[in-house]
C-alpha cells in the first residue's frame, strides 16, 4: 500500500472541503529520449535540458521555456512533444532503463504508468518538496502532488471536463442555452441531429477520448449518490459492477443507439472530432478543459467555442462534475542534471508562471492572486466546484491496470462487440491487480 492511498483514504467530502472552493483538476501525457548533459559555446558551458511533454503543455512550455532562457543565458531547454497513449509505454520503459530526459511530463495521483505515484514508488522522481510553491498546494489537492508527504509533481492547476460546443450551431439548431437535466441534453442532440449536424463528435480512436464521456456522467451517477464510492471500493466493499457505473455506461450506450454520435467513432481520432466542431460539422464533443485552446485554433472565431457541464442527472440539483489537477511535470531523479531540472520547475511555480501556464491551458490556478485570470468559457462551472465536483476517477484507483481496461472496453462497447456487465467485470479484475 503505498502513502498515497493511505493519504487517500479520506471521504470524497473531506477531500471537497479541503479544496477551498477550487477545481480539483487534470489530463495529457508524453514521451522521450536521454538528455545531453552540457555543450560549449564561446561564452562557455551550455547546460542542456531535455523535456518531452504532450501537446497541451506546449504553448505554455514555449512561452516559459523561452522567458527561462532569457533569465539563465547558459540554460539551453529543448522540448518535445508525443501522443498521450506513447507515454505509458516509451517513456516509462526509457524511465525504467535509467534512459529519461532531464524533465517530463507526470500524472497527477495514481492510476496509470506515467502517473505521479507509480514514478515516485519507483524512485525515478525527484523531491520537490523544499520549493516554495510546493507549501502553497491545497490540502485537498496534495495527493495529487504527494507520495509519503513528499512532493514529486508540478501542476500549475486544475481542469475540468464538459462538452465544448459550438455557440453558433447551437443558435441555429434552436437551443437557447446548454441543457442543464439529461433529459434536455437529450432533447438539444435531437434538435442538432434535425437540424443537420452530429450532435457529439466522439475521436473514440484516440484511446484517452474514450474515457470521457464515462467521466463526464459518473459524478452525477455514482458520488452525487454516494461520496464515499471511492474508500469503499478500496475497502472491498463497492465495485464497479453494480453500482453508478453501470448507469453512465448505459447512458453511454443510449447517446450511440440514438445516433447522437459521427459514424464509426472508433475510426475517428481526436484531431478529426476537435475539426468537426470547430468548423460547425457537430454541435459539441466531450472533452477536459485543457484542450479548449485547440478547438479554438480550428475554429474561424475562437469565440465561437465555449463549454458547460453535462449534466448526468434528470435534476439539476443532483448533477456533479469530474473535475483534476492538470497534468504536470517532474523532474527525473536519476537524471544528469537533477539541479538545473529542479530549478525549472522553481521557475514555473512562481504565481506569475503558474497564471501564465493555466491561462494558456483555460484551467483554474492552483494558487490566485490579483492578476490570475479564469477562462469564462468555464466559469459555468465554478458553481458546481465548492461540493458537487469530484477528481478524476483514475487520480485514487490503486494501480496503473484500470485506465487502459477502461479504454479498451469502451472501444469494445461502441463496436458491439462486449456487453456492459461484460465490460465492469474486467474494469473489476484490474482493479484488483
């Protein structure tokens, strides 16, 4: 048992109330190569940094990277960037090999390869723990950030997932404003379906899309209901089978079987769904907050694209929200240069950098001041954050096997070729690894 669970162990409410009033928040991933320690130029030594991320964090990192490198002339960072499911696999083997780069992208909490408890468990994080920003992380949020009381992630905040939709195809499909009961979510992907256009672009071939959906509905399904799931099912006492979950997966299902989906959803990527609503094709896409600026980059007007809430409850009052630290970065502990990763990652936390890095991503900041900024396309849901919103449901499953169980049997829904019950069993047997 590692001591993020035993930090985890805390109810679904204390950990609400812990938060202060914020997001809890997260998603996203990367890959890598070995660093090059130093090189020379002719006014000497060249530190070099490698960091591999993935594509949300790069607008962000470029912005940074760059004023870094004006305040430290002799500090060269080069950043690259690789497809979500590349991570769990290449960057984790390079980790393990003693081959990563100097910097890479982390998971909040637990639940996959890459993610902050499975890396530190391993010894192959640095601790974070004496920076100044690491006092400042929320009590709610630490074990996000924490591993035995020990810091080994920076994450500049929280996000969220909802539908991100396109205001313009809403207005002429006739939906004066975003549902707010499953039922009229129902009723606005019937008057875009009429009107023309797919109401739900789903990239459901892009493995990490899949799950979002499912995250989307299972607040309201499961821990509106019950705020304790998590420590019961840790406990032995609830599983995913029979509970909330089997709920969202139904409605799942419900969405495909009245064709509020684009043909083929498992032959459509996440580029492919983020251009079907940004150029008006479908009326809205499940999705995390953190990828709002690249619809807004397909899109002819950015400020045609907003979000809200999917309400997965047929009383407004009973809907929740999924809602996590955003995916972060560490520093490798067995790295060539440890000290120049870390101070970096000192860099970032300063509440300057962490507004800059959040408001490149439309999260929330982990730390506010005068000058923090939050994107309105999601102040919809700030609401919902003092005590109807949950982490992400992978940030307290005990072990790496869940998430990508997860995403295969969704797959496998959406063929026709698993049943529900079918698809919580495995969900059961990994989370029993």
């Amino acid at each position: 048992m590692t001591g993020l669970l035993h930090d985890a162990r805390v109810s679904r409410g204390q950990f609400l109330r812990m938060m202060g009033g914020l997001a809890v928040a997260a998603t996203a991933t990367a890959c890598s190569t070995r660093p090059e320690t130093t090189a020379t130029t002719g006014g000497g030594a060249t530190t070099e940094l490698k960091f591999i991320g993935v594509a949300d964090q790069k607008a962000p990192m470029d912005e940074l990277v760059g004023a870094y490198q004006k305040a430290k002339p002799a500090v060269r960072i080069t950043a690259s960037y690789a497809p979500t499911d590349q991570v769990q696999t290449s960057l984790r083997t390079q980790l393990g090999a003693g081959n990563a780069p100097d910097l890479h992208v982390v998971y909040p909490g637990n639940g996959s390869a890459m993610s902050m408890a499975q890396i530190a468990e391993a010894g192959l994080l640095a601790d974070l723990s004496a920076q100044p920003w690491a006092a400042t992380v929320p009590a709610g949020f630490r074990p996000a950030f924490q591993l035995d009381g020990k810091t080994y992630i920076y994450s500049a905040g929280s996000s969220v997932i909802g539908a991100v939709y396109n205001k313009k195809v809403f207005d002429k499909a006739g939906i004066d404003a975003p549902p707010t009961t499953w039922n009229e979510f129902l009723a606005a992907c019937d008057k875009l379906k009429k009107a023309g256009v797919v109401p739900i672009a789903l990239g459901a071939q892009t493995p990490w899309v899949t799950q979002l959906i499912t995250y989307a509905l299972v607040p309201s399904t499961v821990y509106a209901k019950d705020p304790t799931f998590d420590d019961k099912q840790l406990a032995g006492q609830a599983t995913f089978a029979g509970s909330g979950w089997q709920d969202a997966m139904e409605m799942y299902l419900e969405l495909q079987k009245r064709g509020y989906f684009n043909d083929n959803p498992n032959g459509t990527t996440f580029e492919q769904q983020t251009s079907m609503v940004a150029g008006g094709k479908a009326g809205m896409a499940v999705q995390v907050s953190a990828v709002l600026p690249d619809f807004r980059k397909a899109a002819a007007s950015p400020d045609d694209l907003s979000m809200f809430p999917v309400p997965g409850a047929d009383d407004a009052g009973s809907v929740w929200i999924p809602a996590g630290v955003v995916v972060g970065l560490g520093a490798a502990a067995k790295g060539r240069n440890v000290e120049e990763a870390k101070a970096f990652i000192d860099f970032l936390g300063k509440q300057e950098n962490i507004n800059a890095w959040a408001k490149a991503i439309s999260a929330i900041p982990l730390t506010q001041d005068d000058s923090s900024t939050i994107d309105p396309a999601v102040e919809s849901f700030l609401p919902f954050t003092k005590d109807r919103a949950v982490p992400f449901m992978d940030q307290r499953w005990p072990n790496a096997e869940v998430q990508p169980v997860h995403f295969a049997v969704v797959q496998e829904l959406l063929a026709g070729e698993s049943t529900i019950d079918e698809a919580l069993k495995k969900m059961d047997e990994a989370y029993r690894k």
